[in-house]
C-alpha cells in the first residue's frame, strides 16, 4: 500500500544486517541480538540523523561492536522456540501480566507526520521520532522528496497535481532554510568560546526551528519504539481500528515483524473472537460518537481563534505564573535549562501574544553559547475564551474554564501544561 523506497546494501552489509534486523528490505522492523545499551544508543542517536536506522547501525556502531560470535545467527527468521515459551500461561490460562516481561525495540521509517502521531498516542511506551529541529528535510530520499504519497490519490486525477502542490512546498521550505540560516547567522554573534562546528550547528539548529512549521502533514520520518508485548498489543488494536489506511496497513507490518520476537504475545491480535472484537468494538465506537456529536452539535457555530503576531519564540517553565517580573534573563546556555524545558513553551494554537526581543540574539540561547539575554513579553493583542487569572503570585481558574491562564495585572499571557 505505502509507496517505500526500499535500501540497497552490498551483500557483506547484508550478510551483518540479518543478524540484528528482523528484515532487510521493509520499512518496519525489529532489533535482536544486541545489549540493552547498544539498542538504546542507536535509537538516541536516529532522533538526530537523516540516515535510516540500518545504515545508521552500519556506519556508526558495527565497528565497535564484537559481532565474530554471531555468524551463524538470522534474526530474519524468527524464534519458534518463542511460540512455545509464554503458551501455556499467556494465552491459554489468560494471564496478561505475563505480557509485560518481554520488550521489543522496533522502527518504522517513512512514516507520515499523521502517522507518527498515531503511533505514539500510547504513553505505555517509549518513542524516538526524527527531529524536525535537527534535521533538514529538503534531502531526497530515492531522488524525490520526503512526502507520503497514497497510491489511492497517485492513481487519481488529482495524483498530479498533489505531488506537483507537494514539491513546490519542499522547495519553498528549501529556499526558505537558506536565507534564514543566512539571516541567523548575521545577525547572533558568535561567542569567544565557540568552535566554528558548534556556531554553525547551533545557528542552523535554530533556522531548522524556524521553518519547519512549512512542513506539511504528509512529511516522511521515522520512529523508533520500545514497549512491553503488553503495551504493543494494545497499539496494534488500535491501529487496526484506525480510519486511516496507513495505520492499518503499517499494524499489519508491525505484527508480522513482532511476532518473529515476541509471537505468543502478540497471538490474540487478529483471532476473530479476540482481537478481532476488539477492533470492531473501537471502530464502532468512534463511528457512534462521531454521529452523535454530529446530531447534537451540527448547526454549532464554531467561534474563530484571534490571530495575533508572534514575533519571537519564548519558553517558559511549569512554574512560570509564579514569577513577578515580567523580563527572564539567561547568564550561561548551560545555566538556561535550569529554568525549565523548551518544551513548556505553549502550543502554537496559544500564542497569542505580541513578544519583542531586548536583544537579536534572544531565541535558541542553549545552541550558540551566548550569555545576558532577556526577553520581554509585551501585553497580548487579542481577547480569547475566558482564561484563568494570575496575580504573578499564584493562578486560579475563571469559573469552568479550562484555558490556559493570563495575567491581567502584569499584561502577560503565560500557558502552563496541565498533567
């Protein structure tokens, strides 16, 4: 169904690969045979790589490896002795706990942007997905851009025009990373103690932020997964489940590659009377709730969210609301991230507020190693839903309000994440 484009490796690569991936020439895969830490370093290392998973394991990590022992092993395969070993005890007596003792790292490449979302709804797991922020995503891969194509609409009469609409977005994202790696670097100095490799890292880190919001939906990455047989049991049934023919069609990947590892786990999956009921109790679900939003909630008019500029990007931490000045200052990078992640900073959808910068070398400080920058929060240029108050002290929500809270006394608007 999904249009791959498949790896080619030299039959000594081959010959190495067969004895730690569960295929060769698929884009969903299993490792085996190899430590514990050395499955976890490849995975931390593919959130920041363009390489796929396998060339990455040959390039970066087989020549520190001892693989001499492993000749005679071909995880392409599958482990019956597997089949047999959880029988009795997982399927046939019905103890799911059971299911939790086994793990498995997989990776699913070329993957769509809805995809992956798809794959990481469950919080049972552990999830790596190539960083947008990291990575450049004008490379072709196969000689065409990174963009899922469905061969449903390739063969229709609007195949054309979507992967002509497609390409022009690449290339303006293309065009766009150069003059603002070119701007960024005009503008934010570099530190005395930087190395030219880290500045221009950093610099390009922080243009790669900046425009990857052009990226569109159907953006091709790849993840890597780690999770109990419990936990991709349930991932699975909700895939299968899932209106969305990529989902359904990478489930059916997943479960044959899995069960080369952990097949009795996973055998429930698509019995009809197990699995299967299951699938169908989710999809029936979904189809009911949907009709009767529609029939309760179809002549609602939606109320339009206020767009306001946004003119610099700021991160504010949990305790955010706490704080009573207005101005955040920053001494060192490595100092910065005592304040809190980047990843509190609110979702695109609440960033409502006008920002202005006290210094052009504000966003993105951790990279580039700069020291005594502030930025400033001006007062926000559009009325929302009733937000929660805050008196730069302490935060309480508006009656039956469920947004994030704004501060009326200080003119700031701060979003802190619910748990």
């Amino acid at each position: 169904m999904t249009v791959y484009v498949p790896e080619e490796f030299t039959p000594g690569e081959e010959d190495i690969l067969r004895r730690y991936f569960t295929n060769l020439d698929g884009p969903v895969f299993a490792l085996v045979n190899l430590p514990e830490v050395v499955k976890g370093a490849l995975f931390a290392r593919y959130s920041r790589s363009p390489k796929s998973l396998r060339r990455l394991f040959l390039d970066e990590f087989v020549g520190d490896l001892d693989i001499a022992g492993d000749i005679s092993v071909d995880a392409t395969i599958g482990l019956e002795r597997a089949e047999e070993l959880y029988e009795k005890v997982f399927f046939e007596y019905g103890d799911d706990s059971v299911a939790q003792l086994g793990g498995v790292h997989l990776a699913c490449e070329q993957a769509s942007n809805i995809l992956t979302k798809v794959l990481e709804w469950g919080r049972l797991m552990s999830y790596l997905e190539q960083s947008t922020r990291y990575i450049s995503y004008d490379a072709r891969l196969g000689g065409r851009y990174r963009f899922f194509r469905d061969p449903a609409i390739l063969s229709s009469r609007f195949g054309t025009r979507y992967v002509g609409d497609m390409d022009r977005m690449f290339d303006s994202y293309s065009l766009l990373l150069g003059r603002v790696t070119d701007h960024v670097r005009a503008t934010v100095p570099r530190h005395a103690s930087d190395s030219d490799f880290v500045y221009r890292q950093a610099t390009r880190a922080k243009a790669l932020d900046a425009v990857r919001g052009v990226l569109p939906a159907a953006s091709l990455s790849n993840v890597g997964i780690y999770g109990s047989g419990q936990a991709f049991e349930a991932l699975l049934l909700r895939m299968r489940a899932h209106p969305l023919p990529e989902a359904r069609h990478y489930a059916d990947l997943m479960l044959h590659e899995l069960r080369k590892v952990i097949p009795s786990f996973l055998r429930r999956v698509d019995l009809a009377d197990r699995g299967g009921r299951w699938t169908q109790y989710l999809a029936g679900t979904r189809d009911h709730t949907a009709e009767l939003v529609d029939s309760l909630f179809a002549t609602t008019p939606v109320a339009q969210v206020p767009v306001c500029s946004w003119s610099t990007s700021i991160r504010m931490p949990r305790t955010s609301c706490s704080r009573p000045s207005a101005t955040r200052t920053r001494t060192s990078p490595r100092a910065s991230s005592s304040s809190g992640s980047r990843r509190w900073g609110p979702p695109s959808g609440w960033r409502c507020c006008r920002l202005t910068s006290a210094s052009a070398r504000t966003a993105g400080t951790s990279r580039a190693g700069r020291s005594n920058e502030s930025t400033t929060a001006s007062t926000c240029s559009a009325t929302t839903a009733p937000f929660a108050t805050c008196s730069g002290t302490a935060c309480s929500p508006s009656s039956g309000s469920r947004s994030p809270p704004t501060t009326a006394t200080s003119g700031r608007s701060w979003w802190r994440k619910r748990a």
